[in-house]
C-alpha cells in the first residue's frame, strides 16, 4: 500500500509540475497577446490622426479653391 501512494504522490508532483509549466506557458502567451494589442492601438490612433489631419487639409484645400473662385471669375 505504501509504495501505491508513494507511486501515486510521484504522479502528481509529476502532473502539478506539467500545470506548473503551462501555467508558465500561457502568462506568455497572455503577455505576447497584450503587446500586440497595444501595438495594434497605437497603429489604430496613428492612422485617426494622419486621418485627421489629411481630412483638415483637404478642407482647407477645398475652402481655398472656392475662395480663389469667388474672387477670380475666370476660374469658375
């Protein structure tokens, strides 16, 4: 009976250090997931902001390009 426990106490050690390294396994994957989603949120903001930008030039452009109108009839 003792050595079936000792055998049985051996297997879980064994089991709880495989958990163990999964455990470890998985905070890394977690890890990894956490940095590409921040990553990907900084691409996300970059891109609102060129977007931003890009629509606030157009805007001046257009509002320009009507004023030039306005005041040159040969443009029209």
């Amino acid at each position: 009976m003792s050595a079936n426990l000792t055998q049985t106490v051996l297997t879980l050690n064994k089991e709880f250090d495989k958990a163990q390294d999964n455990l470890h396994s998985i905070a890394q994957l977690c890890s990894q997931a956490e940095e590409r989603i921040r990553k990907s949120q900084s691409l996300q903001n970059d891109f609102a902001r060129q977007f931003h930008r890009l629509s606030e030039q157009t805007r001046q452009i257009i509002t320009a390009a009507e004023s030039l109108q306005d005041t040159d009839p040969t443009l029209k």
